[in-house]
C-alpha cells in the first residue's frame, strides 16, 4: 500500500478449540514507510481508528503502539523533566504521589496509544471508588493531562485523551456543577468573626504578636509570611506603606519565587501593621536572609510553629473553642479568609468596601473567578431593597441650580 494509507481488512481467526472467529484488521503504512496493522474484534471499530490513522500518519503526527510507551514510563520521564525544568520541589513531589498512589495503580501498565475518553472516565470512577474526593480527583486528572501532554511533545503519542475528554464537555455547564458541589465558606466556621479577629489579638503574645496581626491585615499566604524580607516592608511608600511580596519559603524552607505571576503583588497596610512591625524591628532576630518573621536563630520559621504557637494559643486564652476545647481554627488561611471578608464588607459595617478586582489583586489570585467562587457570597446582595430605595431617593432629589 502507499505510504500514508489504510484500509479495513475483513480477516478469519481460528481460536484453539477450532471454531472460527472473525476479527477485523487494519493494514496500514505509517509516515516512516513501516507496514504495521492492528487488529479489531468489531468493523466499526476498526473503520473508526482506520479514519482517524489516516489522518494522523498524513499529518506526521502517528505513533505506533509497538513505539509507544506505558502510562508509568512516560511518568516517569515527566517527573524528571519538572525537577529539569526547576519546579520547585514540593510541586515535583506532589506530582511524583499523584503518580505513584493514583495514576500508576489503575493506568500504570496501560500503552499511551490505548488511553482513550472512556478509559479516562472509567480510571475516575475508579478513584471515586476508592473514596478520592472530588477534588483529588479532579487535580490527579490535570497531573495525567500534563503527563500525557510531556509525552505528546516527546513523540510517544498522538493525541491527550484527558484534553480531549475536556473539549467534549460543555466548560459552562461543568463550571456551574463545580460551585455548586463547592461548600461557601462560613463566618464563624471558616472565618472567623470580627470579635474572634479582636480578641486573638488582645491575646497573642511576644514574638507571635507582629506575625499574626501582619497576617490578619495582609491576607498573606503562610509561605508569603516565612518568607518576608525586611527589605520588601516599604514604610515609606506612597501613598500608603506597603508590603510587598516577590517571595515566598516552601514546605522544605527553601526560598522561591511565589506561587504565581498574580501572586506577586503590594499590599497597602494600615497604621496598627506599620506601628506593630517597627516595633517588631527592633527586636527582631538577626537573619541572614533578612526575614521578618524569622527563628531565634534567624533561620526560616516552620509552618508548624507558626500554628501551634503563634496561632491556637490566643484562641485557647480567648475562648475561641471547638466542643474538646481545641483552638476552633486551626489554619493560618483563616486569616486569610477574614482578610478577603474584611476587603469585602462595607465600610459602614468596619469594611474596606473593596470591588472584587482589587480584591482579587490584594489576594493574589489567578483569576477573578478564582476570587468570586471562593468569596462572591460575601458580597452583599444586589437586591438590598434598602439600598435601592436610598439610591433611588438620592438620584431624584432635586439639585440646586448653580
């Protein structure tokens, strides 16, 4: 045959207990001049990859399965290609347990040229079978997509059944079933209330103080927090001082760059913040990298002890509770959530009144959307019939000619 063409071949099998058995066979020429088949028990079948072959071996773009390779080497491979590439080590680690605990259990032995749609989805029932939730899911679905994307670019296959699998579904529709499986943050449960935020402070203590005010005023992630230089403490800018976040300490106290290009922003802090670090300043201790928030001894702090110290202590001694008495929030991200709420609220009700973009700025998110499906509920309702009716009152209020 020419190169580049195929053809559904009908063919006759004769199994081991000598009663015929059909099966379909695909006879083709790949773009290197090579004879290869592949052979289908079902004619639809065979003419569907027949169509879809001729295409890719026209375009230069099929592979074999004989030149294909597992799901758990082309994982492999892409592990080494993101520790080359210089992601940062607790990316690469998170992608190496997504490999190893999920994608290589079901997937492992499985060619790339045999992953398909329904493979894809049948490998998700799998994991939901296996009480994954549906958001680990979700995430071990994106680290296959990338896997097979690497190996896309490496020759080893010709199409990324994750990426078509995301095509097919209507993004709109899967969006809005997303949020609504999605549980809305709750005051006083996820974020803690203003008397909470007031009384953590009147009870924190010593070196803890100026990092967990700092934390409650800037929305600062816990590694934006480790890893605060003084030199990105500006009290002079204008027109309000800032802090500015160009990087950050990951899990294994390493210094990088932020989690995202969004993530690099400035923070307008107020008179308590500034007030609190330069008095901090002065008794801060010496560190080589300069940190704000540093040890004793200057070395980056642990994300442990800035919760266990820093953080339940002053919500034991104020009473801020679960049922056993432990600290109720146990995350340094309800500081976080407490800051997006107190951008959010009005300013009458002792808010910044913030518009979503700003605040999406403030927080260093990706995406507005990122911002508003995490905290649109917090904005007030647009139908606020009390609102209406003043703005209604001041927009027909006779004015004074001049």
């Amino acid at each position: 045959m020419s190169q580049g063409s195929s053809r559904a071949d009908h063919r006759k099998a004769a199994p081991a207990k000598g009663d015929e058995k059909q099966a379909w066979v695909v006879d083709y020429t790949d773009q290197q001049g090579i004879r290869r088949h592949k052979t289908f028990p079902r004619k639809k079948d065979a003419d569907a990859w027949a169509s879809t072959t001729t295409v890719e071996v026209s375009k230069g773009e099929h592979v074999a399965d004989s030149a294909t390779v597992t799901v758990k080497e082309a994982g492999e491979a892409w592990i080494s290609s993101c520790t080359a590439d210089g992601l940062e080590r607790t990316t690469t680690d998170g992608y190496r347990q997504h490999l190893d605990l999920h994608i290589a259990p079901f997937l492992g032995r499985t060619k790339l040229s045999q992953l398909s749609v329904p493979v894809v989805r049948n490998f998700q029932d799998k994991l939901r079978e296996g009480n994954r939730s549906t958001e680990m899911v979700r995430r071990v679905t994106g680290s296959l997509g990338s896997l097979i994307a690497d190996a896309l670019e490496r020759g080893q296959t010709s199409h990324n059944a994750v990426r078509d699998m995301t095509k097919r579904r209507t993004r709109g529709k899967k969006r809005q079933a997303e949020r609504r499986r999605k549980v809305a943050l709750k005051v006083g449960v996820d974020i803690p209330t203003p008397d909470e935020i007031r009384a953590i402070i009147e009870n924190v203590k010593g070196r803890w103080r100026p990092l967990i005010i700092t934390a409650i005023f800037s929305g600062l992630r816990a590694s934006e927090l480790r890893g605060l230089p003084w030199a990105d403490v500006d009290f002079n800018a204008k027109p309000n001082p800032v802090i500015r976040v160009t990087q950050r300490a990951d899990r294994y106290n390493k210094i990088g760059s932020p989690k995202s290009e969004a993530a690099r922003r400035s923070i307008p802090i107020g008179v308590s913040v500034v007030n609190t670090l330069k008095e901090w300043k002065l008794a801060c201790p010496a560190s080589d990298l300069d940190l704000v928030f540093p040890t004793g001894a200057g070395h980056i702090e642990y994300h442990a002890n800035m919760i266990k110290r820093g953080l339940m202590p002053p919500q034991i001694a104020a009473g801020i509770v679960d049922e056993e008495g432990k600290a109720k929030y146990t995350g340094l991200h309800a500081l976080r959530h407490f800051y997006a709420s107190y951008c959010i609220n009005r300013r009458e009700d002792g808010g910044l009144g913030l518009l979503p973009q700003r605040i999406q700025e403030r927080m260093g998110h990706t995406t507005l959307a990122m911002t508003t499906d995490t905290y649109g509920h917090l904005f007030e309702s647009a139908d606020d019939s009390e609102s209406l009716a003043e703005a209604e009152r001041r927009l027909l209020s006779p004015v004074n000619a001049t």
